[in-house]
C-alpha cells in the first residue's frame, strides 16, 4: 500500500521543490542584486504574501482559474503511470500548488544569504579585479550562498513528502497522506504507523544527502 501510493507522493514532492527552486533563484538573485530598490521591495512584499497564504487556497485558486473557467487542466483525481502524459497533467495543479508558498520561502532566505555573501572581502576583491556586481554575484556568491539554502531544502522536502495531506485531499490524489489521512479517521494504528516508519526514514535520507551536498559546495567542509 505504502509502495503504491509513494508513486503519487514522490513524483508530487520532487516535482513541487523542482518548481519553487526554479521559481525561487531567479527571483532572489534579482532581488539581491537590486536591494534597497523598488524591485527588491516587490519581491519581498510578495514573497510575503506567499508565506502567509496557505497553499490549499493556492490549490483551490488554480482549480477555479485552470480547470473550471479554462478547463485547460483536470481538477483532481489520478489516471495512474499507465498513460505519463494524463498522470503528469493530473500532477501540475497540486505541484504548483505546493511550490508556490516553499519558493517564497526559499526565496527570501537566499536574498537574505547573497546580500550577507556580498558583503565579504573577497567580492570586494572581485570587483576591484574588475568583475561586474551581477558577474560577482553570479559566479562567487551564489556557490558560498547554498548552505543555508540546501538547508531549507532539505527541509522542504521533508515536508511536502509528509505534509501534502491537505493538497491530496483537495486533489483527490492517492497519494501517501491522503492515506494516512484515512488511516487515522479509520483508527488503522497498523497503517499509520508503517508509514511514519516510511517517512522517518525518508527524512534521515534526505538530512544525509543535504550532509553530503554541503561538502560538495563548500570544500572547507571536506575532510582531507
């Protein structure tokens, strides 16, 4: 059971932190290299506002706009692997869902990361080799940045494997907290505590990757 519903969870998970990753940089270094700006104010303000929100009102804004007026995407359920095109189709709404709130987070803690980078001596000697602020940035700072950021990555991951109750719920996905979800309204004790076995080893998984990214991007973290 646990198998077959991690085939909705993880591909849901993976795909939601892809997204607000590549969300998330892009805004975050226009918005460190633009501080103090009215560019960087916007960001802010609107990462903000997508911390605040939670992501099933995210969910139930996208069903509105992109299922029920444009009818361009299904509102919920799940056709299974058989057809990847359907299963993938069904999978975007509630992955855009998920990573719209964790790329405002992610966001806001990499800014908060370059601008501290930025300030360093050695991208002061950068610039003073020659090297423009947007160059600096994006080839010495962004590198010494990451620990934080994988940190929350890390994290994230961790929760929207477990804690995509809700969005499965509102999606109808078959999805790992959907079952637990049920499980406990069903007092199965057996089933819940199988998966939260499942998941306690998933987050010592991805607490041991984030261990070994941190030395692949910092060498002063390897061991010689």
């Amino acid at each position: 059971m646990i198998l077959d519903r991690m085939q909705v969870s993880l591909p849901l998970a993976a795909g939601a932190l892809a997204l607000s990753v590549l969300i998330a940089f892009p805004v975050a270094i226009c918005a460190a290299a633009r501080r103090g700006t009215r560019s960087d104010a916007t960001v802010m303000a609107a990462t903000q506002l997508g911390i605040a929100l939670p992501n099933f009102w995210f969910a139930i804004l996208l069903v509105l706009v992109f299922a029920v007026q444009w009818r361009l995407l299904p509102s919920g359920g799940f056709p299974g692997w058989g057809d990847p095109a359907a299963a993938l189709r069904a999978l975007i709404l509630p992955m855009v869902a998920l990573a719209l709130p964790q790329a405002a987070i992610l966001a806001r803690v990499l800014r908060s990361a370059l601008i501290e980078v930025m300030d360093q001596d050695f991208i002061r000697t950068a610039r003073a080799k020659g090297l423009s602020a947007g160059r600096a940035l994006r080839r010495h700072a962004l590198r010494n940045a990451l620990i934080p950021v994988l940190t929350i990555m890390g994290m994230q991951f961790s929760f929207l494997l477990a804690g995509a109750i809700i969005i499965e719920n509102v999606f109808s996905l078959p999805g790992l907290g959907r079952m637990i979800f049920q499980a406990i309204n069903q007092r199965d004790l057996i089933t819940v505590q199988s998966a939260v076995l499942v998941l306690v080893a998933a987050v010592i998984l991805v607490t041991f990757l984030v261990d070994l990214a941190y030395a692949a991007t910092d060498p002063r973290l390897r061991r010689r």
